[in-house]
C-alpha cells in the first residue's frame, strides 16, 4: 500500500516516526519546503510511551510538489482541521483507484470533506494519542493511544481493515462499525473537557472544583449530546458512556451522575487540553468544528446550543486578543446561562 502522511506536527510526526522505524515506506508531505528540508536534515525521533523510535532518512516534501505521477492508496491527514479543508481536494487528485483520504482531526471535518468529495474516497477516523512536538522532527508520545477508523455511513468495509492491517505495525488501529457515533462521542468530550479547559487555563480536575465549572460542563455536555441525538447519531462508549445517567430527568440519579463524572475526571481530568496550546503559540484553533459544529446543528435542528455559541464566541474573543484565558472566563459563562 502506497502511503502519505500529510502533516507532520504531534500527530502526524509520531505517526510517521513509528511507522519508518516499523519498515513502512511511507512519504510524508509538509506545509513548506522549509520545513520538509529541516525535516530530511534533522531525521526524526519520538520518545515516551511506546518507546523511542528514530527515522534517519525521510522521504519528504512540501504538499505542493506531490502532482501527476504521484499516485497513493492511503492518504493520512493529520493537519489542523481548517487546514484540512484547504488541501483535501487537492489531495484528492493524489488518490489512486480505490483510495481513501484518511482525516483524523476532530469534530465534523471527515463528514464535510465526504460530502465535498464523496464517502468513496474519505475514511472517517481520529486519533486518542496524545502527542506533544519538543520541536520540529521531534515528539514525545504521552500515551497508549490508537486511530479509530471507520466508514462514515456505518458498517464494516474491506478497506477500512486493509488500512488497519497497514497502519497496525506503526500504532494501534482499530475498526468501527459506527464511526460516526464514536466521533460524536469524541466531540462531546472536546465541547466540554477541552474546550473549558483551554478557556480556565486549568484541566478539568481544577476547573470542576468550581461551582462555575460544574455547572458550565453540564450545560456544554448535555447541549451537545441532545444535538447528536438529534440528527440521528448513536454516539458509542470510548472512555466512559456518553449518555450519563439521569439523561432522562429523572433527579434521582444525581449521585450516580456524580459517580459518572467522577469517570470522566478518572480519564480526562489530568489533559493539558490542545487549544489551550494553540492559544499559548498564538494559533487559530478548531473552535468552528468542535463547539462551533454542535452550534450550527443546532440552529439547523432547533436544539437549544446556547452554551456552545456562547464558549465559540469566547474562543473567537480570544483569539482575537480580546480577551485571555484565565478561570474566570467560566465565570463568565455561568453568568450567561443564568441570564
């Protein structure tokens, strides 16, 4: 199977550097022929769970000089979201017969570029790895994780396992048959767990200490699942299950609410979130696929989202410089959904 990886930051270069060390003959495209040079200059190396793993000699180059000629099986996509956007169709052109383009951001992206595209030629998937880059050609895996991937409209495909049977060498794949719903349950943790986490400049253990906290995450959590629900998604369990108890009203469950966040806390409580990541180097983040997403199906299903519009609004104020991260913008949110 021919392969491209496309995007080689925390992601995308762990990725690369286990599947190299792994003996895959993979090719690996960058943003710029600066940085495909630092790259073949530099080699690459990861370290941290798993091992360390080390490439020497990579086979690299600026997105922009892969054309006619170039011909992939299987095209990974780990950019930015927004970025992905904006290449894929170029990508697209890169795809042999029966090839698939392979987006692992978060939130909506696989969906939009299928509907772009085609589903014959996008596989859904996304990644709980987490990854950091020291520097460029050098990343540190911070744990176990693995690729989830799947066909988007459900069911268990050929290609799907020939894919995992190719990446499996390099990292954990595994095949699902209801792809979307587990990417909505993936979307329910990043409306709450890391968004709020990148706004409070805290992880979720600290911030959910709060009264603020406590009570913006409800909101943010159970808006975004009733938009799932809504448009027809079965979201499925990944860390815990996605539909907490009580989800019914039925006020006798609170404690075992409780309990249920207590799991929640257990496996995501300690994350440094990404966007707070972004924010720190000054980068656009993914807010217009992530709670930004659940905001515009909502208004597109009438499903009250207005806690999600409100912490899009935020990110963007942020953004813009505005405003900082800090624990008191969940204060500011709770004042919102009071009013």
């Amino acid at each position: 199977m021919r392969v491209l990886i496309v995007g080689i930051g925390a992601l995308g270069g762990t990725i690369a550097t286990r599947a190299i060390y792994a003996g895959m003959p993979v090719r690996l495209a960058t943003r710029s022929a600066e940085s495909a040079e630092a790259l073949r200059r530099s080699g690459l190396r990861v370290s941290g769970i798993g091992g360390e793993a080390r490439a020497v000699s990579v086979d690299v180059a600026p997105v922009s000089d892969y054309g006619k000629g170039d011909a992939f099986d299987l095209i990974l996509l780990a950019t930015k979201a927004q970025d992905a956007l904006n290449v894929a169709p170029h990508l697209s052109s890169l795809l042999a017969p029966g090839g698939a383009l392979l987006p692992i951001q978060n939130g909506g992206v696989a969906r939009m570029l299928a509907d772009r595209l085609g589903e014959d030629k996008v596989l859904g998937g996304f990644s709980n790895l987490g990854a950091t880059m020291v520097e460029p050609g050098i990343y540190e895996q911070k744990n176990a994780g693995r690729l989830l991937i799947g066909e988007l409209a459900g069911g268990v495909s050929g290609r799907a396992g020939r894919v995992a049977d190719e990446l499996g060498p390099a990292i954990e794949v595994r095949v699902s048959s209801n792809l979307t719903g587990a990417i909505w349950s993936k979307l329910l943790i990043n409306c709450s767990v890391t968004t709020l986490g990148a706004l409070s400049r805290q992880t979720m253990r600290e911030y959910m200490k709060t009264e603020a906290g406590r009570r913006v995450f409800r909101l943010a959590y159970a808006e975004a699942l009733s938009v799932a629900l809504a448009i027809g998604a079965r979201p499925e369990r990944l860390a815990v299950e996605p539909i907490p108890p009580g989800w019914d009203g039925n006020g006798t469950a609170e404690g075992r609410y409780e309990s249920w966040v207590d799991g929640v806390i257990a496996f995501y409580g300690d994350i440094k979130p990404s966007m707070l990541q972004d924010f720190e180097y000054g980068r656009k983040t993914e807010i217009d696929f992530i709670n930004g997403y659940v905001a515009r199906f909502g208004r597109e299903f009438t499903v009250p989202a207005s806690m999600n519009e409100a912490i899009t609004d935020l990110v963007r104020g942020i953004e813009r410089g505005a405003t900082q991260p800090a624990p008191e913008r969940l204060d500011d949110l709770r004042r919102i959904a009071d009013n």
